[in-house]
C-alpha cells in the first residue's frame, strides 16, 4: 500500500465497486449502483451510511444541506455518478467541496455509467481550502419555502401539524 491517507479503506473500497460494475454493466440509473453499493460495503464487513446529510450555515443560520451518496468508516466520502461520459472537472470539484465541508481527507468519484469503472481518489487541498468551502453554495439542497432546511421535501398530501395542510 502506499502513504496516501485511508490507502486500505479506498482499495476495499473500490473492489466493492468494481464487483457492482462486474454485476451490473453500465445504462442504469445512479440510485440502482448506489443501492448495489450499498450491499456490497454491507458483504464487505464495511461500516457507512447512505445519504449522509450534512449541514450549512451560512454565519449561523442552516442554509441547506449536502448529501454524500456514502461515508464510509465516519471518514472516506464516496460520490457515485452514472455518466455515459467521462468524468470532468465539475464532478472532481463536487467531491473537493464535499472534503472541505466536512474537513474530511479522502474521497472516492465513482463513475457506474462507463464500458469500465471509472474512478478518482480525491484529497482535500492543501492551500485555499477557504475558498472551496466558499463553493459550498453550488452543491446545497435548500428548500424552495423559507422553513426548517433539515425538511428535504414537502408532499401536499402531508397532513401538518394541528391538521392543516
């Protein structure tokens, strides 16, 4: 192995997904390689969580949320994509933001929707990481009426509280 952070988390990592690739192929939607993923890091012995939420503020008020598609180990960010493209600079950028929110070291850009498995291992920069953290804003869900951000969506079926809706 080598010196980079968490090198046998990401090489564990990686083999999962290379066995969801195997599985799969490519053409399907991202949330059927997430899921698969998902099973795998489970077989793996691996401890994660799925649509890890995480919090924005923005000078103290909750702006938003980010989701990580896993954490894996409280520490390795993974990002799963299913591009028939390969992956650009925009996508890297996501991961590189998600790192300096989470003052997390290591993330993994997965990419399901290629002939083979295409992958980056992404670390968090060195020198202007204010600056990233500045980027934050692109990658936020927020919801479209001014309420509790922590509330991902609203159904109007929904019965709300003291009956209304």
């Amino acid at each position: 192995m080598d010196d980079k952070p968490y090198s046998e988390l990401t090489y564990r990592v990686l083999g999962a997904a290379m066995r969801v690739h195997n599985a799969l192929g490519p053409g399907l939607k991202e949330a059927f390689y997430q899921r698969a993923l998902s099973l795998e890091l489970e077989n793996g012995g691996l401890g994660f969580e799925a649509e890890y939420s995480v919090e924005v503020e923005l000078e103290g008020v909750r702006v938003g949320l980010l989701y990580l598609d896993h954490l894996v180990e409280g520490e390795l960010i993974v990002e799963e994509k299913a591009f028939s493209h390969l992956l650009t600079d925009d996508e890297i950028a996501q991961v590189i933001t998600y790192l300096c929110a989470t003052y997390k070291k290591v993330g993994l850009l997965l990419n399901f929707g290629r002939h083979r498995l295409e992958y980056r291992r992404i670390f968090t920069p060195t020198s202007n990481v204010e600056r990233w953290r500045e980027r934050i804003r692109r990658y936020v869900w927020t919801p479209s009426e001014p309420s509790d951000p922590l509330i991902r969506s609203t159904n109007p079926l929904t019965v709300h509280p003291l009956g209304r809706r």
